[in-house]
DNA sequence: TGTATTTATGTAGTCAGCTACGTAGTTTTA
DNA sequence: TAAAACTACGTAGCTGACTACATAAATACA
C-alpha cells in the first residue's frame, strides 16, 4: 500500500503503531455493533477493570489503566452517563471518590464475556505470527524500562 | 507499571500499541530538541517522502505516506508556514498542487540524516528483541490483508 | 457538445488521548 | 497547632489523527 514510508523502516514505528491500534479500535467498535451492543472500545480497561477489582477510587483506576486522571475522568463521566458505573465519596477521606459497576454495568459484563473471547481468539489468530506482537510490545516496554528512546540515543557514540 | 489492563491481555492491545506509539513520538520530539533542530515527529513522513521523491501531488504524498488527504493539507499547511516545502499549481492538470522541498527543507534534511541515522541505531537497539517488533507489525499488516479483526471475529464458529 | 462522473483539493467538525493549572481535603512538621 | 507540603480530583484547552461534506477541474459518454 503505501511506499516510501514503510520502505522508511524504522524511523516511521511510531506512525505505523498508531495506524495498527486506530485500525483494530475500529474494528472493535464495528464488532460490538455486530452484536447488537452499545459499548465503545476506549471503555473495556474501565470496565474490565471494575470488574475484576470491584470498588476504586478515580486515582486507582487511572493507574490501573495506566491513562493520566483528566483522561480517566472523562471516560468515567461517559460510564456513569451510559449508568453503567456508580460513584460515591469515601466517607474515611472526603478527597476520594469510589466508583463501583452499576446493575446495568455487572449485566453488560455478563453480556460480553462471550464477545470478549470471541475477540480474543480473532485477535490471537492475527497476531500470532512469527514474531508475536505482543510478546513484542512486552518486551519493547521491558527495554525501555530499561533504557528509553531518548536515552539510547544520547549514548550513541 | 498498569496491572489489570497488561494481565487483561489482548483485548487492551490496541490501548497498548497507541501507548507505545506516543511514547516514542514523545522522545522523538525530545531527541529533535537536543539536537538543536526545529522538527516535529509528525512531519517526518511528509519531509523524507519528498526528499526522495522531489515532487508530489497532496493525493501522491498521502496515498505515500498512508494518511488521509485532509491530515495530509495540515501537515503540508504546517511546512509551508515553517518554509520547508514550497508548493505551485499543476500547469498540465489545474486541480493538482505540486510539492517540493525548499532550500531550507533541503539543508534541513542533510542536518537530520546523521540525527535518523542515530534514531535508527537506538531503535534498532530497543527493539530487536526475541519478538522483532517491526517484523511483528509488517506480519500483521499481511495477516489483516488476508482478513481483518471484523471478519476473523464474524467467522468464529 | 453538453451532461454525468470521477478526481484533486479544501473545510469543518469529531475523537481519544494528553498537559497545564486550579481547588479542596489530608498529612507532616516546626 | 498552624503552616507547609502532598494528594485527589476537576476543568480548559491542545494534539494528531480521523470522517463527512463541498467545490472545481478533467474526463467520459450520449
């Protein structure tokens, strides 16, 4: 498809990377169409999140997520306007505000559940490939714990 | 770092991809700036598509570099301003705008061939672990060809 | 040759993340 | 115990991509 870029090697990953997660975020949003399910991509770390751990203030879940507060915050405002997730102030510190899946936010998760691994395995179909990407991702992230972009390149010679 | 969205796996890879993604746009800029060079990530795709290819159409340059036509009048709108890229009207076909690199744009990029060629090491380095991430991305891209996450997840069972 | 279609470009508005900054509770410390 | 520092949350506005729609030139065809 296109040329000069991926002939560019490298130094366009970044480019590359974010076409790859716009691609599969839209396919994800087609598939939960497909199913007859309102539910947006951008939501599933919220609410897998509440799923697996219940109760959590706006903090935890921004770093449970790895997304900054303001970014977390907006989707959690979308959540509670869909009432899919509740929220209520922590009454041990005024400060917090612990949010919880609401009824309809549990009986969406039972919902999806099958979607989810159906997904899952459509996923790993197409990534497992000889180099596997998230394996890949994993390992990169590794590195850069290591070592960072910004870093590596400084101590070129 | 994150924890429930890393062990969700799968499903959370495109919130990963574009993370990754950032990150390294991130250093890139950062990198550009220790260097003393006034360059954006972002233009990369335009500015080393014309330095190999002298002279384009907007519909050449971004069918190219694999973005939209619209992203790529902004980014071209961006140049311009920034005098690195010059741009006439078409003599023989009066839709088309043809592009080109300034003196400016040329000098610029004869400044940032060692500067890529020390990102290309330093990425090279990060990312050539047992999964190679850029095979891993080419690998999918073939693999989506054949058929997308929408109809690899419609054909299950 | 005039009309319909296609192609090239442009504009407006959306989206999903971000940074910067501000306010209000909580904790620490002099 | 009051001031300082820290933490949790919120708002505003930016960014870099997108889609949808509009317009004008070129081409095809009746």
């Amino acid at each position: 498809m296109s040329n000069v870029i991926n002939e560019s090697g490298i130094l366009a990953i970044s480019t590359r990377l974010q076409r790859l997660a716009d691609t599969l975020r839209k396919d994800g949003q087609l598939i939960y169409k497909a199913h007859g399910i309102e539910f947006e991509p951008k939501w599933f770390p919220v609410i897998y999140t509440l799923y697996y751990k219940e109760t959590m203030s706006v903090m935890e879940i921004a770093a449970g997520i790895g997304y900054t507060h303001p970014s977390t915050i907006s989707l959690l405002k979308e959540l509670e306007k869909q009432k899919l997730i509740r929220s209520r102030k922590d009454k041990r510190d005024e400060r917090k505000r612990l949010l919880t899946l609401s009824e309809k936010g549990q009986e969406l998760v039972q919902q999806m559940l099958p979607v989810w691994k159906r997904m899952e395995k459509a996923l790993t179909a197409l990534t497992n490939t000889a180099n596997n990407l998230m394996a890949a991702i994993e390992e990169v992230e590794a590195q850069m714990e290591v070592k960072g972009f910004y870093e590596r390149e400084r101590g070129i010679r």
